[in-house]
C-alpha cells in the first residue's frame, strides 16, 4: 500500500488560512456606501498551526465552532490553498492535488457526501473504481470486505436519496476507503446519527484501523468517538493549538480529580470527609464525591473499611464538560 515510508503522514509549519468577509450594512446610506466600498473584514481561520503526525496515528482533533477544522482538514486534502505557511501529506503538497496524492488520501464529511444522490451506491462505487483505475480482483475482494464489515449489503442496490441517514454515511464510508486510503480525514462522520449507529461507526472504524493502519485525523463533537479511537487529541481554538498531547493528561490538566460513587449497603454515610474530597451529590443511600486523583486509593480503602460499600465506581467526569472547560469566556478574553 506504501510506496514510500515517511517519519511523519502529516506536516504543517507556521499553516495559516485567512477569510475576507464582506460585512453587511444597515439603512439605505450605508447600503449605499458599502455598494461602492464595501467593508470587509478577515477572519484568521487557521493561525501559525504547526502539526506533526506519525503514519498510523488515529488523532482526535477538537475545538469549538469556528475553531478551523474543517479549514485545516481542506487544506491538507488540497480543497483549500493556505494564504500562508507549508503542508507535507505523505510527502506531496496538498493543493497541487496529484494523482499519486489523491489516491492516498480520503476526505469524509458528515455534512457533505461523495456518494450520486440519484444512483444507487453500488453505482458510485463503480465510477470511484474507475477513477481510481481498481484491478477487478481488488475492487471485488474490498467491496466484498467493506460491505460485510459495514453490513450495507442491504443498501447497495437502493437509491442513495432514499437511504436512512446512518446507511448512507456506511456507504460513504466503504465509497471512500475502496482505494484503501493511508490517510484519512473525517470530518463529523457520525454528526446527527443516533447514539447506536454513532457506536456502530467507531466500531467499524477501529476494526478497519486494527487492519489497514490508516492514519486518521478525526472532528467530532461527540466526546465519545474521541475518547474511543483517539489516542492523541489536538485541540484548537480560534486558529491557535492550545492543547496536543495523550487524552489522559488533557484530562488530568483540566480536572485533577475523580468523581467517586458509591452506594451504601444501609444506613448513612459516617466516614469523615477529608481534605481533597467532596460530597458533590446524594441521594438516599448513593453518593458522589469529587476526589483528588492522588488521594482516590486512599479514599476508596477507607470507604471498604467502613465495610458498609455495596458498589464503588471511579471515573472521569464526562469528557464533554472538560472540553467545554477549556473554551470558557474568560479564557478566551483573559
Ligand atoms: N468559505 C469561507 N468564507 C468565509 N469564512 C469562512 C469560510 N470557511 C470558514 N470560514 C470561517 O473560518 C472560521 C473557521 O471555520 P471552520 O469551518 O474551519 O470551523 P470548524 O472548527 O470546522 O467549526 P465547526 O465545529 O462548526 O464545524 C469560522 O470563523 C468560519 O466562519
Ligand atoms: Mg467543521
């Protein structure tokens, strides 16, 4: 599949894309001005992003609305020409788009679709066999592959206008990964999906990883997918990086502590809290503390002790809250 090994899929230096957007104008006057001279002003989508990922990588790549990521995955599929800065996929320059470039790489949007609206799947697949000039034995063996890993076998023959949201994001799938991409982007691939299918995709998405290896940068607003097949996550906000690193440490810088739950076998709780711990929640006999990470063996032993503990869970509070930590308002205005 490799024709040649890279140290690093993806490389972006000092990567900068800016937008010149008209502004409108209210009342007749300034309508009439802004006819004549219109005003406008720039939004820096993407600022100074320096980006270094390694062949095989699945990276989560996070912000809030308008972050500019969407922006950036167009740029390194070569959609998009950056107003300044570098970016190396697989070797190539993205915008000057390639053959050799576009059939190592893979672009899926959940909000747009590769598929013929009007044509059955099964159809588009032949056209993408084409472009991508497939031998017959490796069109029929990955089809055969994708449909049985994707369970679209039922959907290939039906009018993509009249496929149910979550098949035709499978089928959008298998159409993008027929030529077996080395990278990957995915752009929101289970935006608007319900939470089984959303769980159905990252399952296929981590099976097909297990076996081809493709280096993935994915969006998501569902903290689920990234928690699941992310193992690095960047987080961008404004343009700028603000955060590149292993999940677990986003985690531990954001909230250095656990919440711990606990349900009692009778009675009340009689422990004494400590500093570091934290009733947060009660109710009846089940309780939630906030834990301190380093004190969390401590507590959990001293709670068994009381030898009253029917059930005790420790976790992480939820991923989605800690993202949203990040991009508070007085953080982005210090
Ligand atoms: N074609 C365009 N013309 C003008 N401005 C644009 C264009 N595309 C994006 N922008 C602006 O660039 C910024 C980044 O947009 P982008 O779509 O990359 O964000 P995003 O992180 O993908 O957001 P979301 O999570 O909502 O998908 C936003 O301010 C957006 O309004
Ligand atoms: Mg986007």
């Amino acid at each position: 599949m490799n024709e040649q090994q890279h140290e690093y899929a993806i490389v972006t230096r000092g990567l900068h894309r800016e937008f010149k957007i008209r502004l409108k104008a209210e009342g007749l006057v300034a309508s009439l001005r802004n006819f004549f001279a219109p005003a406008s002003k720039t939004v820096n989508a993407v600022n100074n992003l320096e980006l270094a990922i390694r062949p095989g990588d699945i990276i989560g790549f996070l912000g809030p609305n308008g972050a500019g990521k969407t922006t950036t995955l167009k740029m390194l599929s070569g959609l998009l020409v950056p107003t300044s800065g570098t970016i190396e996929v697989l070797g190539h320059t993205p915008f000057n788009r390639d053959h050799a470039f576009l059939k190592s790489i893979s672009l899926v949007m959940g909000q747009k679709q590769n598929l013929w609206w009007d044509l059955p799947p099964v159809e588009t697949f032949a056209i993408h066999r084409r472009i991508y000039g497939l031998s017959d034995s490796d069109y029929e063996s990955r089809i055969q592959e994708l449909v049985d890993m994707l369970e679209i076998a039922d959907c290939l023959e039906t009018q993509t206008r009249k496929l149910s949201l979550g098949q035709r994001m499978r089928c959008e799938l298998a159409v993008s990964l027929l030529h077996q991409p080395q990278i990957l982007f995915l752009d929101e691939p289970t935006i608007g999906l319900d939470i089984l299918m959303q769980k159905k995709i990252r399952n296929f998405l981590l099976d097909y990883h297990r076996r081809f290896k493709p280096t993935i940068l994915l969006t998501s607003h569902y903290m689920d997918d990234v928690a699941a097949l992310a193992q690095r996550v960047i987080v961008i906000d404004h343009g700028n990086k603000v955060f590149d690193g292993h999940l677990s440490d986003l985690t531990q810088k954001l909230h250095p502590e656990k919440i711990m739950s606990v349900l009692l076998n009778n009675g009340k709780f009689e422990c004494r809290l400590e500093d570091g711990c934290h009733l947060i929640h009660q109710d009846g006999q089940h309780y939630r503390f906030l834990v301190d990470r380093s004190r969390v063996p401590e507590m959990a032993a001293k709670l068994y002790a009381t030898g009253n503990i029917a059930d005790l869970t420790i976790e992480d509070p939820p991923l989605e809250d800690l993202i949203g930590q990040l991009f508070t308002s007085d953080r982005r205005n210090p």
